[in-house]
C-alpha cells in the first residue's frame, strides 16, 4: 500500500484540514480526559456510592457507543454532517463546565450522560469528514496525525485538572476551568469548517453502494479485540491494591500512557499506509503484552504494561478507522463508523465488565480471557486483510 497520488492542492487543504480537526480533539480531550479523572471524586463528594460512581460511568460509556448505531445512519441520510460534529461539540461545552456548579450527584449524573450523548453525536459525522482528508495523504497517516494530537489532549487535561486540585484541595471547581479548552474545541472546528468551505474541491456524487461483506467480518474482529483489551483503570486499581505505585504516580502514568499513544499513532499510521492491515497484528501483540506484564510482572512489569497498553491503542487509533475508510464509499461512511465504534464501544464495556469480574475471581482467568479474546480476533483481522485490500483497489 503506498498513499494515494493527489495534486499538491488537494494535499495542502487536507494537511490543513486534519490539523484544524486535530486541535478540535485536542482541546474537547484535553476537556473530556481532564474531566474523566476527576469525576469519581467529585462524585463521592457529593455523595454518590461507590456502586453509583460505577453505574454512572458504566451508563455514560454505553450510551456513547449504542446511540452512535444511529447518529451514524442519521449521518447518511441528512448529510447534516456539520450540524451533527457541531452539536456534538457544543455539548461538550455545556456539560463539562456545568459540573462545577451542580449541588447534587443525580444532577452531575446527568451532566455526564449529556456529555457522552455530545460525543456519540458527533462521532460518527466526524469520523466521515475526517476520512474525505486522509484519503488524499493516506489514512493511516491522516487517522495517526488526528490520533497524536487527541491523546495530546487526553495527556495534558488531566495534568491540568492535577495542578488545579493541588492549588485548591477541592475538585469541584477545577471544572469551571475546563470550559476554556471547551470553547476553544468549538472555535477550532469553526476553523475547520472554514478550510473545508474554501479549500476543497467539492465531492462528485457518486451512486449508493451497499456496505462489503468483509466489513462485517472487520468489526466483528474489531468487536473482539476491545473485549480482550483491558481498560486502564483496571490496571491502575490492581497497581494501587497491590501497592506498586503510590496513588499520585498512578495518574502520572496515565498521562505518560496517552503521550506513547500519540506517538504510536503516527509511527504506525504511515507504517498502515505502507503495509496494510498486517500492522494491526503488532499492535494486537503489545496490547496482549501489557496483561501479563500488567498483572503478574511487578513494579518493572507495571511499567512496560502501560508503555505496551498505550502503544496497542496507538495501532488501533491509527489503523481501524483506516480500514474502514479504505473499504466502505463516502455515501456509506457515516453508517459504517457508528456501527464500528456502537460494536467496539459496547464490546469494551462488556469485556471491562467481564475482567472486572474475573479480578475478584482469578486474575489469571482474566489475563487468558483478555489474551484469547485478542488472539482470536488477530486471526479474524489476518482472514480479511486480502478481502480488505481487494475492495479498496
């Protein structure tokens, strides 16, 4: 595979299209992922249970993934892609900072669904605009330079919900705060929006066609791989129970995860548009890596299980929108990423909700569940990379 050979036009508004959408995730990232590792706290402060904080963030996850089955469908057929990325976005913007000033955890509940509504809205049509981009400079690149900058984010917000909290030994009005990197999400896709309105050559139509028969079989695989894939607060709950890491080095090596994660993406975006799918089957082997590691390999284990978990997202992030975009026609797309991400989305949940079982029960049982589940799908993803490509040609 090698990127595809577009007038130097067409690949200057693309780079500049994907850097405009990249400060758009970086900032509603840097607002999400700085929320993210706050809200359990702040949620016990204002009197949630244990068991309510995990129904909650169980409840938002989950919404996120099965309403993106039909923004994505609504994508296609209205073609209102900016509407919806917009609106999405605006969400964002309203929720995150509104958990500053709520009194009660049934009204921060909300706040946060709302939030993860925003994000399945708008998920399916980003990923559409994005692809029209990466399929000038190369999908893996184009996902992988998107996926750098959006873990750039993810790395910075927690940091700076970190200092805040530090500053004032309360995490509730640290959210206040997040509304800047909020509006700024919101005035970086208006910029988007500008280039696209006046760079690019608009597309031709062309006649519907339906979804490939290997993409269901793709995100089956892909469905798969997220029920095998442990979630990083699994790990970072082992890591405190079992006292490898003091509680303040924990978020620490979050932050450090999500800098590889960005730096993988890139790397092996441009590997993707070079070699295809095969490149998955590494990422799978580093996200395999990271549950022995993780679990049975102590303090040095620890610490190359995340740098291996982080660097199996990287591959991911880079190269399963790429398969998507590469097998599905524009007229598709909207259908075909809500489906993708509904699928991986809910899968993740259940594999979570699974390992999150198994820990109590034998770790070892979750660490041959994770290994198996990921295995197979490293076969499924190996069957339809021919299929894959043969559609794409």
């Amino acid at each position: 595979m090698s990127a595809p050979s577009v007038a130097p036009a067409e690949r200057r508004w693309a780079i500049r299209f994907i850097l405009c959408f990249g400060l758009v995730s970086l900032f509603a990232d840097m607002t999400y992922e700085g929320a993210h590792g706050s809200i359990g706290p702040m949620l016990k402060d204002l009197g949630a249970s244990v068991a309510a904080v995990a129904v909650i963030s169980g409840l938002g996850e989950m919404i996120a993934a099965s309403l993106r089955f039909f923004s994505g469908r609504l994508a296609d057929r209205t073609h209102a892609y900016w509407t919806l990325a917009v609106s999405g976005y605006a969400l964002n913007v309203l929720a995150i900072p509104g958990l500053a000033f709520v009194s009660t955890w049934q009204g921060a509940a909300m706040l946060i669904v709302i939030e993860r509504t925003g994000k399945a809205l708008r998920g399916p049509a980003r990923d559409l605009l994005l692809s029209e981009a990466t399929g000038k400079v190369g999908h893996g690149w184009g996902f992988g330079l998107h996926a750098a900058m959006d873990q750039t984010g993810a790395m910075a917000g927690p940091l700076l919900m970190a200092f805040l909290v530090m500053r004032t030994g309360h995490f509730q009005p640290a959210f206040a705060w997040l509304a800047i990197p909020a509006v700024l999400a919101l005035l970086s896709i208006v910029a988007a929006r500008a280039v696209r309105a006046v760079d690019a050559e608009p597309p031709k139509p062309k006649p519907p066609q339906p979804l490939p028969k290997v993409f269901w079989t793709y995100v089956a695989a892909a469905g798969l791989l997220a029920c095998g894939f442990i979630d990083f607060p699994v790990l970072g709950a082992h890591f405190e129970k079992e006292t490898l890491f003091s509680p303040g080095v924990i978020p620490l090596l979050y932050s450090l995860a999500m800098g590889v994660n960005g730096i993988t993406a890139v790397i092996f975006g441009r590997l993707y548009d070079r070699y295809g799918l095969i490149v998955l089957t590494l990422g799978i082997v580093l996200s395999m890596l990271a549950l022995p590691l993780g679990f049975l390999g102590g303090v040095a284990g620890a610490i190359a299980a995340v740098i291996c978990w982080a660097a199996g997202l990287g591959v991911q992030d880079a190269t399963l929108r790429s398969g998507i975009a590469q097998a599905v026609s524009m007229n598709k797309r909207g259908t075909a990423f809500g489906i993708f991400n509904g699928v991986y989305g809910v899968m993740w949940f259940l594999g979570s909700a699974i390992m999150g079982l198994l820990y109590s029960y034998s770790i070892i049982a979750l660490v041959v569940f994770g290994l198996v589940a990921q295995l197979v799908a490293a076969v499924m993803f190996a069957t339809v990379r021919r299929p894959l490509e043969a559609v794409s040609a």
